[in-house]
C-alpha cells in the first residue's frame, strides 16, 4: 500500500524539494522519513511548505541555472581512456559508469555515480560510445568516450644463432685474456655446431 509524502530533499528518482509523491509505506518509513529525505503529508506540514514556497522556487531556479552551465561545459568534453585489449578490440576488462566517474573527477566535475548512464551498464570493446550525465530535473548532458587499446611493448629477441656467436666470441675474448680455460671455448664452439662463425678463426694457413 502507498502514502503520500512530500519530499524535502531533491531525490533523482522521485522529484524534488517540495512535490507530493506516492511512495510505498516501507519506503516511506524505513528510508525517507529516517533521513529527512521526505516528511509525511499532513496538513500542518502541508502549510509549511505553503510558507516557503517563494524560497523552494528560488532554489529551484538556481538549480536549473547550474545545471545548465554544467551541461555546456560537459558537452564540450570528449573523454578518452586507454586499455589493454585483444587483437580483436576486446577490452581485458571493462568501462563502467565508476570508470567515468573517476575520469569526470580528474577534469573538476563532482558527478555522482548513479546518474551517469552508459550503453549497457559496461563498454567492452574498444570504440566510441555516446553516454549521458543527468544532472538536475530535465537537464541532462550527452557526451563522448573513446576507449582505445594500450599497445603493448615488446622486447626484442636475438635468434638462437645470434646468442650463440655471442657467446662463442665473449668465450673466445676471456681465453685471449688468459680468464677462461681452454676447455670452456671448446664448449662454447660445440654448442655453436662444431665450428666458429664465418671471418672469426685465424687462418692458420697465414700462420
């Protein structure tokens, strides 16, 4: 069963400061009474807002007057976020309206989570996606994202014959220099394949 309340606070769900609303009685009493989100609708609280009527309109105005200006200056953004992703454009995880909660955060812009709208609920892949911000009644803002994958950095990797001759001359220098036994460039040689790279062996012929 429903009652009717009348709300003192601006609630995104509901309507703002002032209106009249039906809400279910648990609702009612469980949530918004306890946190003075909405008070009962009686005929002397009735009269109080009567009173300040003028006062709840004024802030009203306001409200729409910033909402407004926040519209323009989000609308005029194009938020960008980089992530790991497959070849495929998949993104190794998602974007969520927390994801663009943060990014707005970093840019000045207090926007709460839950009134921020993103096709469904998450981004998967890479692209560009339009989402929207409500920010006060009516007045909401449509902005871009562009999600782009992160690209990943190899190091490079020399061929097994490249290590190799590698070793073959660091093995043959430490010999020259009297640092390593005869026995561990005949090793180093036999892993080479028995032979020593092109134009590194003397020519014993010259000799």
């Amino acid at each position: 069963m429903n009652t009717k309340v009348i709300l003192n606070k601006d609630v995104s769900t509901l309507g703002e400061e002032g209106d009249v609303k039906e809400v279910a009685k648990g609702y009612a009493r469980n949530y918004l009474f306890p946190r003075g989100i909405a008070l009962p609708y009686t005929k002397r609280i009735l009269e109080l807002f009567e009173a300040r009527k003028e006062e709840i309109a004024e802030r009203k105005k306001l409200k729409r007057q910033d909402a407004s200006s926040i519209k323009e200056r989000l609308e005029a953004l194009e938020l960008a976020i980089t992530m790991p992703a497959g070849a495929n454009g998949k993104l190794y995880g998602a974007v969520t309206s927390l994801s663009v909660m943060e990014e707005l955060e970093k840019l000045g812009f207090q926007i709460e989570r839950k009134r921020i709208e993103i096709p469904g609920n998450t981004i998967k892949k890479v692209g560009k996606y339009k989402f929207i911000v409500k920010l006060y009644g009516n007045t909401s803002a449509e902005l871009f994202i562009n999600i782009t994958a992160q690209e990943e950095k190899h190091t490079p990797k020399e061929s097994p014959a490249k290590e190799k001759r590698k070793r073959w001359h660091e093995a043959r220098q430490e010999d020259e220099n009297g640092d390593a036994p005869a026995e561990a460039v005949s090793s180093t040689k036999a892993e080479a394949g028995g032979s020593v790279p092109a134009g590194t062996e003397e020519n014993s012929a010259a000799e």
